[in-house]
C-alpha cells in the first residue's frame, strides 16, 4: 500500500504494508535513523517520536494509524539548531552511552511543552524511557535548569 506521512514538515509517499512500524519506514524508507531501535516492546523508549505532539512508541505504531498526522523525529527537532532541552543535555553532560538519548530528549521535549516545570514525581511518572547507563540525575538536573530559565 502507498501512504503519504508527513514528517519533519515534510510529505512523504512511502510502499509499505498497513501494519509496518513507523520506526522500521521512518529508518528503512526515509532515512531517518536519529530514532533508534531499543527492545520492539515499547518497553524502553529509544524508539520515541511526537505524533501530533504526543511522545510515542514508533517501535509498535503501525504506519497506517498515523497517515494524516504531524510526525516529528529527532532530525525535525532540531532542524534549526540545538533546542533548549538537547543544549541542557550538553550543558549537564547527560549521555554517557548515548543510545537512548533521542528518545529521552522527544519524551522530555514533549512533557516540557505541556508541563514546562514538572517535579521529580511528574517527571518519573511521565518518562518511562529506560537509560540502561543510569544518568537519570543529570536528565533530572537538566530539566529542572530548563524549568527555572
């Protein structure tokens, strides 16, 4: 089947099966491979995107279900330079492995568009992304510095 995914504010006609994850034609068909491929499960959040502003797991998002809808990966983000939240991840030298970094920051990116001050328990309680390197202080320090900017 042919679709037309909108992503990066770009359109895009991609062939491939309803039921394809997102994250597989966004790094197979398009070339966009800053989304990385964790577990398959949703369970660890490396594979996180905005769709319509929402964080979401694209390892199990069918293509199908996101036809019409503003998809946002990494590269988008950050399509006119560092936003605040990936230049807090350099200034509290977050990443040590750096793997899950492109999910954390679009999970991170989008509960600070909705809540721009969230407590640690908001915090835990709204990123379940898992970094297996266990920087979660310095991805807490970063954003408590965006919350007082």
């Amino acid at each position: 089947m042919t679709f037309q995914l909108k992503v990066n504010g770009q359109t895009h006609e991609v062939d491939v099966e309803h039921d394809a994850p997102l994250l597989w034609v966004l790094r197979d068909e398009l070339g966009l491979t800053g989304t990385k491929f964790g577990c398959g499960i949703s369970a660890c959040g490396a594979c996180t995107v905005h769709v319509n502003g929402e964080a979401i797991r694209s390892c199990v998002t069918a293509v199908g279900t996101v036809v019409g809808a503003d998809i946002t990966t990494i590269e988008g983000l950050s399509a006119k330079g560092l936003t605040p939240v990936q230049q807090a991840w350099i200034d509290h030298q977050v990443p040590q492995c750096g793997y899950c970094q492109s999910g954390m920051i679009m999970a991170i990116s989008a509960l600070l568009a909705k809540n721009p001050s969230p407590t640690d328990n908001e915090l835990a309680e709204s990123i379940t992304n898992i970094c297996r390197c266990g920087t979660y202080p310095r991805i807490r320090n970063a954003v408590h510095s965006l919350a007082k900017a």
